[in-house]
C-alpha cells in the first residue's frame, strides 16, 4: 500500500491558477474498542452529521496531513470518548468506500483496548448521540439506516468479531 500522497491537477479556479489536490483517497483510522467482556463500543453518529448520519459507528476518523495512522488512531479515539488506547490487538481490515460527498475513502481498521472508565464515554453532542457495547450476537443492530451505509458498519463490527475469535479472545 502506498503511503505518499501524489498531487494532480483537479480544475482551474476562477482566477485561472490551477489547484492541487490529492489524487490518493482520504486515509481513515478506526477503532474497534473491546471491553472485557468481548463486547465492542458502538456510538450513533449525530442526525446532522454530513456522512453516514444517524447511523452506528466505531470510533476513528480521517487522518490529519502528514499524520501516521496509529497516531491518528490514539487521538480518534481520545477525541470521541475521551479514553486513551492501551493496546492494539491487531488488525481488522482496510475498508475502500465513496462517501455521500463523492470523496473515496480507505479506512483502516483495529481492534483495541483503552483506559478510562468504560460506563461513560465522553461522547461530542455534535458528533455522536449515544453508545452501546455489542455482543456478537447483537449485530443486526447496525443496520439500522442501512440504506445511508450501505452495510458498512456491519460488516466491519462483524469482521471484528471474528478477529476476536481468531485471536481468542
């Protein structure tokens, strides 16, 4: 996988000047979260929210421009719970998809564990309106809104189950 970001010529401003913009897909990091008990942290993104609103979600976030994706991992997961990563358990998969915005985006996803106190997240109003720890056994939950997501959300929170598994936890 590349990590450069290779720049193009998009279009030509009003003023006649070209613009540069990346021609990679925006890079994503998410985080499954994983309680002891084998559950993993779900937050219902905000009705307002531009991308996948209302819909379930896992912690993450695009990457910041020159930002590796284990450091924006530790600080998704800061900003939108306020609980910091103690241990990357491994990876989930990388998820390529185009977002209501047209933009296509890759997204790396891992199972973690975090410190702070599990029974209340610090959740942004803006952003997220409530959370919920899923069993495997609970995953028809996320597809709820289906149509926004297309069964996104599912099949990454599936995919992190059976990575729990795999690892046996």
């Amino acid at each position: 996988m590349r990590t450069g970001t290779r720049t193009g010529i998009a279009a030509r401003g009003a003023d006649g000047y070209c613009r540069r913009v990346s021609t990679e897909p925006l890079r994503c990091a998410g985080a499954l979260i994983v309680d002891d008990d084998g559950r993993i942290f779900v937050q219902r993104r905000s009705p307002e929210r531009r991308l996948f609103p209302h819909c379930w979600d896992i912690a993450g976030g695009h990457l910041e421009p020159g930002e590796e994706i284990d450091d924006a991992l530790r600080r998704e997961v800061a900003e939108e719970t306020g609980w910091s990563v103690s241990h990357v358990l491994g990876l989930v998969g990388e998820y390529r998809y185009t977002g209501d915005d047209g933009l296509e985006r890759v997204e790396t996803d891992f199972l973690v564990r975090v410190d702070g106190d599990l029974s209340r997240p610090r959740l942004a109003p803006a952003e997220h309106t409530e959370f919920r720890w899923l069993a495997e056994r609970d995953v028809a939950l996320l597809d709820e809104h289906r149509d926004v997501n297309d069964g996104l959300i599912r099949r990454i929170v599936a995919d992190g189950f059976a990575a729990l598994r795999s690892i046996g936890l």
